[in-house]
C-alpha cells in the first residue's frame, strides 16, 4: 500500500470524543468530511472496505477502513490528537512519511530475499562486505564508518574477493531504483549494503531452523516464525536513511580477518568501543567458515566463553542469545560513523491532487 501526499492532512476523526463510538464515523481531511463506506455488503467490497486516495490511475493510493480507525485511535489515544485538534498537518506528514519508508523498506527487503535466497553462496561476502564498510570508522577523527564507501575500496587486500557481493548489490540497486524512480528511490549504497546484511543474516537464522527441521524448508520457516527473532529486528528498520561517502575511507583501517591475530582483531574493535562478548557473536562477518572463525577467536581466553555461549545457543530451538546479541551488534555497526540519518528519506509527493 501506497502512502500520499507528505503536504495532505491524514484524515483525523470528526468527532467531539477522543474514543470512537462509531466505527463508520466521519473522517475531517482539511475542511473536508470524509466518510468511510460501511462494511462491505457485496462481493466485490467484502475483502477491503476503504477510503480510495487518488492522484491519477496509475498513482492511487488506498487506505484500508481498518487501518484509519486503528491509526487514528491510536493516535488520539497517546495524545498525538485531541479531541478538538482536527488535523495537524506537520503530524499527518510525517505519518505519512513513516508509512512511505516503511513500503520502501518492505519492497528492498522482498527483493533481497529472493535474491539471496537464489543465490545462498553470496551470504558470507554480503556479511563481510557490510563489516568491511563499517569497520573504516574512525573514532578519534569521526571519519568513516558505514557510508557505503566500500564500493571505492575494493581493490584493497582486506576487500579481496568482494567485487562478487558488490557487483551483486549493483544489479539489485538498478532494480530497486527503477521501480521506485517516482516513488522515494534510488536506495543509498549505505542503506543498501546494510538492509542486504541484515537479509543475509536472517537468512542464516531460517537455514538454521531448516537444518533443526531435518532439512524440511517449510517447517523450518515455520519454526523461525514460531521461535525466531523477526521481532527483534525494529531499531535496526527504523534507521533508514544512511548518507553515502562521495569517496574512499583512508586506507589501514580494516584487517584481514582470515589472518589476523585475536589480539589484532580485539584491539580494532576495541577503538571503536566493541569489546569480545560483541565481537564473539560476529563471527559469521569475520570469514567465509564460522567454524574455524570461532577456533581460532577462542584460543583466546577473552573470546573463549563468548564463544561456547553463542555455539550453546545455536544449539537450541530458538537459539535466542546468539540472535538477539547479534542483532543488537549489527544495528549497532550498521550506522557507525553516520552523523544524521536522513529519517525522511525515500518519502515523496504522489503526482497530482488527492481526491477522496
């Protein structure tokens, strides 16, 4: 679903109370009262029963009889409306911004789960192409961090091998772009590298749930909706809207995690305020082979029970410390370096006047 206008009041409750009394109540839309058509009594109205906002045939947008008088109770409810306050616009707006990213984000994410999905191989580059970005932060001069620039720093030793992921995203990014050309695009390499990130690892959650399955997929996904951490993903989703580098991070700044000592690797992270229990539960970002990763991140005794800990919680059903750990991390990494995270961005004005 479509959002409209950023400059159109979303429709406010005409009402002398802040609780609704009717659902089919009227609706205030600047001067204009809308009403809400009743319950669908036909066939052709049962399934969604809606307000219709139209810019033209090909740019309409409809907002569900549900959703409005969910939306607007919720709001009068947490005093974001009052009961004489009509329609605000700079509040409708950004609603309505929130509900554009939002479909943004929705339509970046299916992509990528079937992309990825076709393509499983591309995860550990994917995982390590989103670290590499990040880890060029650098804290002393405030300089780096995850902006996409690892699109101009491939040739470097600690990127070799990431030419595959990035070519990968590229493909992705024209897609993306075109079908969102009027609508909020083009995507930012920085929010695209990311989000791909954040698809691969939950990837890596539902092949975990599969293999606990007996390699049954549907039970598998069944198991991750069930158990899994879907939930858990919602401070990382709102932070949409990463600026991408006009050029290259300065060069020394990441290490070549494959022979880099536990030492090396513990005081790289620890520049940026990262210490080993956060470190531990990356190690799926920090080689193509998890399992020798963490061999050789628990031959130090820093590592070492961070390690068993989140090998013991993979082990179970809902494997809920490794996931959530690791969600919290990755957020956290996702935006390093990014000093105003664009919150509008990818919102936009349909074409034409709203007709209701």
């Amino acid at each position: 679903m479509a959002a409209v206008s950023t400059t159109r009041a979303l429709c406010a409750p005409a009402l002398a109370s802040p609780i609704f009394r009717d659902p089919a109540s009227p609706f205030l839309c600047g001067n204009a009262v809308v009403s809400i058509p009743p319950r669908a009594a036909t066939p052709a109205t049962a399934n969604k029963c809606g307000v219709r906002c139209q810019a033209s045939e090909k740019d309409e947008v409809t907002v569900t009889r549900r959703n409005i008088i969910s939306l607007s109770a919720s709001l009068v409810a947490s005093g974001v409306w009052t009961s004489t306050s009509g329609c605000d616009e700079a509040q409708a707006a950004d609603i309505i911004q929130r509900q554009q990213r939002g479909i943004f984000l929705t339509s970046v994410k299916d992509k990528l789960r079937v992309e990825i999905g076709a393509n499983p191989d591309i995860i550990p580059d994917l995982l390590k192409l989103a670290l590499n970005d990040a880890l060029t932060y650098d804290k002393d001069s405030k300089t780096g961090g995850a902006n996409g620039s690892i699109r101009a720093e491939l040739n470097r030793p600690e990127n070799k091998g990431l030419d595959k992921a990035m070519n990968f995203l590229e493909n992705i990014k024209k897609s993306i772009d075109e079908a969102a050309a009027t609508k909020g695009g083009p995507i930012s390499y920085a929010d695209l590298i990311h989000i791909a990130a954040q698809a691969a690892v939950k990837r890596t959650f539902i092949q975990s749930a599969v293999r606990k399955c007996g390699g049954d997929q549907k039970k598998g996904e069944q198991l991750y909706t069930a158990y899994g951490s879907t939930g858990q993903w919602g401070q990382f989703d709102k932070l949409l809207g990463r600026a991408d580098a006009g050029e290259a991070d300065p060069e020394g700044r990441v290490l070549s995690w494959e022979t880099a000592s536990t030492a090396e690797i513990k005081d790289r992270f620890a520049k940026l305020g990262i210490k080993p229990r956060q470190i531990a539960v990356l190690s799926a970002f920090l080689g193509p082979d998890q399992a020798a990763t963490e061999v050789n991140l628990a031959t130090d005794p820093d590592f070492a029970p961070w390690v068993k800990k989140y090998q013991d919680s993979r082990d179970t059903v809902s494997q809920t410390d490794y996931e959530v750990d690791l969600i919290t991390t990755f957020t956290r990494l996702s935006v390093i370096g990014q000093k105003n995270i664009n919150y509008e961005a990818y919102s936009y004005k349909p074409k034409g006047a709203l007709r209701f």
